[in-house]
DNA sequence: TAACAATGTATCCGATTGGATTATTGGTAA
DNA sequence: TTACCAATAATCCAATCGGATACATTGTTA
C-alpha cells in the first residue's frame, strides 16, 4: 500500500531532495508539492480526489504563509489528513506552536535520510504520529516547566500527592509551611504535642526527609504547596 | 565510558532480563538494584559515591513505593540523577504524572531489547532523554487538548531581594532551601560551623523570622528561591 | 582617617527537634 | 470477626537549633 505525500517548502531544492528519499524508499507517492502555505492550500482546493494526501511534511518558515497557518488551516479544512512538521527549528516557540494548530508530527531535517523515511513509515504501522527524539524530549521538558491547566471546568487546582499523605499529614505539612513547632500544631489541632510530633515524623518518614526544611524544599518542589 | 544504572522493578525476572540486556551491551554498569521504591530510596541513601547511578530505570506499578513518588523524591533528592520511566503502562495519566513527577525519560516495556539498550545509549550520545515513540505520541496529544499556561518563559522570574540579604546571605539561604544543618553549611562553604550558624541568625533577623520554615516559607513565598 | 557594613570566629545555655518504641482507640477491608 | 491502619498519646535521649554576646578582619564610603 502507498502512501500519498505532501510536500510545502519553500526552497525547490529541499522539496526535490525529499521528492527522491521517498520515492526510493519505494511506499511513498509524492501527489503534492507546494512553495509555501498558501500555494499548499490553493492547490488543495483543486487536487483530484485520488491524488488527496494522506501526509503533508510542512516546513515552517516561508513566505506568503507560514507552515504553522497552513497547519491551522488544513487540519480544519481536511481533518483527515496528517500534517507533519519538517524542519530546521527545535525551539520550544515554534516546536508548541505548531503542536497546537495541529500538527500531527515533528520532524528534524538534520535526521539522516533512512531516519525520515523510516519514521514516516513506522507511523503507518503503529498508528502513531512520526517525531524526532530530540523534539520529544523538548516536549517533555516544556510539559514540564509549564502547568497544565485542567481539561475540564471545575476539576481546578487539585494538589498532587505523590507520597500519599494522608488526610492529617497534608494538614500536618501545611502546618510546618506555616513554620509552627510541635507544640503550636497541637495546639491548632487540638491534639497532643506528642501525637502532632508524631505525625509530623511520619511525614517524614513518608518523604524520605529528616528535617523541616528538607521535606518543605521537597513539598514546594512538587507543587504540593 | 560506562554509564551506571540502577533498577527498580518489583519483579526479580524483570530485573534480572533487564540487567542481562544491560550488561551486554557493554557499556552499561548496574550499581543498584531495587525492588520498589523504598527500597531504591533507602539504598541510595547508603549508596557509595562511586557507584551513585547515572540513570534509574524506574517501573511504575510497584507495592510500597510506586515509581512516581520514588521519582518525585529522587529528582529532588539527587538532581543529577536521571530517572527514567521504563513500563508497559502508556496511558496518558501515568505518563503525566510521571513527568511532572521529575522523569527525564519514558520507555516502554515491550519495545524491542536493542530498542531500549540503543535509545538509553543514544541518550547520552546526544543528550536528550530516551522516549519511545509512541509515549512522544501521546505527550503531542496531551499538549494539544491541553491548554499551556503562560509560557513565562524568559520574562517574569527574576529574583527579588525584598530584605537586602548580602550575597553571602541569600547564598545561606539557599543552603537552608536544601535542608542542609550549620555543620554541612560551613563544609560546604569552607567556614566555621560557629559562622555559618551566625549567618543563618543574621538571615532570620533580616526576614523578621525564627526558624528555617518559617524562612523558607517567606523565601518561596516571596519569590526569593 | 574614621565610620561602617559584610564577613568570619567563638562560647554558653535553654529550647526544640528528630528518632525509636510502645500502646490504645475507632473505623474498615478481608 | 479477625486483621489492619490511621489517629491518638506518651516517654526517653541525643543531637541540633535559636539566641545572646563579644571580638577580629576586610573592604568601602563619608
């Protein structure tokens, strides 16, 4: 079975470089090829229905309209076909941007050629979407950094709870936040100062720490707080 | 070069294939082998410097300790420690949560054993973090349907320094931040217990506060860590 | 030069903390 | 109903902390 391939790139070299890797490889059919983000859709618009791509490799930067446009676009206007980026860029911006209009992979041209192909193709056989190593890993590190907000309405800012403290040793812990001593926890509590040591040990034990400060560094770092 | 691993799994034939596989290859060394989470936590606390892991290829599912907790305490606990997600589970909330938990990297169990030995390899080739394709999949998925907060990025976080600590303060702080005693303070900064202990009074007058929690409290509070 | 701030050192002492251990109670899952 | 667990409580002890106070050395500023 082949596959019908896309191509936008703004410099005819690249998209002549491309139209040979995947021709040779043998399962790819090139139906498309287009200078930038405009010409891409325009051409969409009165491409035969047998020549319909099934995958677009989109450059990103290009004149008239941009790859991350063209992605936005298409991926609406033809919601069954997968756009994948191909390009020189791996900074986050650009990575995001194009995940977010659509974008159903992200490849590096500095991939060695068998790389491309070969992960063009795997995609077919297991379904999921083509991306380099290196931009799953900026992915990664952007999931990150950057808070995730709820899917759903009021699911809102629920506190992670890694170590499975429980009820009183989430309160516990928001007490030693609050930088009280044994003493003014049982006080709070209206429990004994023993009982609130212990329970403040046992958030210890929990957290693999030994002292305020190292279970509050922790606690702070994992958004507990 | 050899890099050191360590293993955490529940299962002894997991462990035992994995270090089989690993030992192969030839330029991995096993330092450390744990059964869960616990487990692996208590042996790094005793662990010689020299056998201190590069990387942890962590399973998820596990009885006491389950993998996330154990990466959330570990990437705190040792920040140079790499931990990798290594298990057969790739739905979207364990891949979330494992990456907000700290994971550098996630690999899926049922990836070939040259799969697994070449990307964990190719990680320290090139430095970024060893994903399975399909995992990247789904993290693409996951920022799609997501919306990102505020990228933040370069703008906001510079450090504020409401209280005029000296430099030789705020760097005392920080050490507090880690949970560090007057003892490993002086060590560490080459003074004396007695003077490391002086400033850390010094850092509570300033901050109007008598304790390290109530200091970092303020400090995070205030955006000064 | 005199004053000053930041840094470094030291000693004394009571208060607090961290750790280990043991035990009782009430709710709940096997 | 037994078994388990979270929460409660207490005791002992060593280690650490917080506070006060005194003093020496720099480097900077008035």
């Amino acid at each position: 079975m082949q596959i019908k391939i896309a191509i936008v790139d703004d410099k005819a070299s690249n998209r002549n470089i491309l139209h040979d890797m995947l021709q040779r490889h043998g399962h790819f059919n090139i139906t498309l090829l287009a200078a930038d983000g405009k010409d891409f859709l325009d051409k969409m618009q009165q491409i035969e229905e047998k020549k319909m791509p099934d995958v677009v490799l989109m450059d990103l930067e290009m004149p008239n309209m941009d790859g991350v446009a063209a992605i936005a676009a298409g991926s609406s206007l033809y919601p069954s076909v997968k756009f994948v980026v191909l390009t020189i860029f791996d900074d986050e911006d650009k990575i995001f941007k194009a995940i977010k209009a659509g974008a159903f992979g992200y490849l590096l041209k500095d991939e060695s050629a068998e790389n491309i192909t070969d992960t063009l193709w795997q995609m077919y056989e297991n379904g999921s979407g083509p991306i380099s190593p290196g931009i799953a890993f900026k992915m990664l590190q952007l999931m990150q950094k950057n808070d995730l907000k709820p899917t759903l309405a009021s699911a809102a800012n629920k506190q992670e709870n890694f170590f499975q403290l429980s009820e009183r040793e989430q309160e516990i812990l928001r007490m030693l936040a609050k930088g009280l001593g044994y003493r003014e926890i049982g006080i709070q509590l209206n429990i004994s100062v023993n009982t609130a040591k212990k329970h403040v040990i046992n958030v210890y034990h929990k957290l693999h720490v030994n002292s305020r400060a190292q279970a509050l560094s922790l606690a702070y770092d994992k958004g507990m707080l």
